[in-house]
C-alpha cells in the first residue's frame, strides 16, 4: 500500500516478555518517527530516525525500549521485560522532508500488557 | 515550560454550523502549529498549519487563528459535516529539538445530524 504500516495491530504480552514493533514507512520517506499514546492522551515523542541513523531517543522512556532502522527504512521498537506501564498505542509516522511539519501516521500498534 | 493545551476534552456541533476547537500554549518560541485529525483505530491525519508570523492560515472548510499575545490558537469548520467527527490534536514543535512534536490531549469532536 501507499501509507505506513504498522504490524502487529494488537499485541498482548505478559509481563515480563519482549516485544516487536514493526514499521513500514512510506517508500523513499527519509524520516522516521516512533510516538507513544495512552489513553485519552496526545502522542508523546519517542526517538527519530533520519534514514538509517537515530539522531535522537531522548523521548525513550527506559533501557528497556530500543529502536532500530538497519537499512534506512523498516523499522522495530523492541521493549525488553515489558511491565503494565508499557501498555499504550505505539504510533510510527513518516516524512519525506528532514523535519516534522506533515507527518503520515500509521493506525499504531495497540500493547497490552498483563 | 513547554506546553500545548486542549482544555475541552470533547465538543458537539449541529451539522451545518461551525465548529470551534481551541488549544492554548505556554511556549511564545514555537516556530509553527499543526493540527491533526484522529478517526478511532486509525493514525494522525495532518490538517492544516500555520506558522507563528502569521494570524491566519485557511484551506477550504478549515481555518486556523492564531493569538500570539493570549497564546491561544482555534480551528473553525464551517460548515460542520458528519465526516468531521473525529479527535482533534494540535501540536508545535519543541523549541530545542529539531524532531520533537508536543501534542495537546485532542478534543472530540462529534457533528450531530
């Protein structure tokens, strides 16, 4: 398809267990974004990618999350021993330019941990 | 302290009239504001921007004010049509960060037939 594609659509975990986000940007979009959403909440900033280099991970909650995009343009959000505050829509977007004026969303991942 | 806020959490149009949807902000240095519309189970759908030196930014049904002095920014649809109901975020991106978004919690909008 033309948009982003985020897989799984839903993803239950037990605590303690890890997991992988996959995302598929818009073909030949350089920037790459992973944002978190809870419940009745705006997204907030996860990391940024521009290719296949992470210019930033501030927003990166712990050690236990981890993002990667190896080859400039899928990418996976990986979070190690998951724990209920985890639980959230994990959102990525792309953009053809550098910054993040227009951004194209994927419909998210939905984690719940248990 | 940077900060963007969407104090009404939802809102109910009659179909045909206008919307107002309203977001205020604590940061007198964000460059530009964006807004986006959010259908359930899907992702953010950009909408419309306006940067921070203008007052006015408008595309077809959709107008955005800007207020630098009262820090305060309003989406108008006019007219409403059911296809508008939706959640709406604003966002300006964060002063010291180059790939930063800060978003408002959104505000449901529903359109009443």
């Amino acid at each position: 398809g033309a948009g982003v594609s985020q897989s799984p659509r839903y993803k239950v975990a037990k605590r303690g267990q890890d997991v992988a986000l996959r995302c598929d940007p818009i073909s030949g979009h350089v920037s790459l974004f992973w944002y978190q959403q809870a419940l009745g909440q705006g997204p907030e900033f996860l990391t940024y990618f521009q290719n296949e280099a992470q210019l930033d991970k501030s927003g990166l909650p712990s050690d236990r999350f981890f993002a990667e995009r190896p080859e400039g343009s899928v990418s996976t959000l990986k979070i190690q021993r998951t724990q209920q505050e985890d639980s959230a829509v994990y959102l990525c977007a792309s953009s053809k330019s550098l910054g993040n004026e227009k951004l194209f969303f994927g419909s998210g991942t939905q984690l719940s941990v248990l | 302290d940077q900060q963007v806020k969407q104090n009404s959490p939802s809102l109910s149009v009659q179909e045909g009239r206008i919307s107002i949807l309203n977001c205020d902000y604590t940061n007198s240095m964000f460059d530009y504001f964006l807004w986006y519309k959010k259908y359930p189970a899907e992702g953010p759908t950009f909408l419309i921007s306006i940067s921070s030196i203008k007052d006015k930014n408008e595309d077809g049904r959709f107008t955005v004010f800007l207020n630098k002095s009262a820090k305060h920014l309003s989406l108008h649809i006019v007219p409403s049509q059911p296809g508008d109901s939706a959640v709406y975020f604003c966002a300006a991106p964060q002063e010291d960060s180059n790939y930063q978004l800060i978003w408002g919690a959104g505000t449901k909008l529903i359109i009443k037939p």
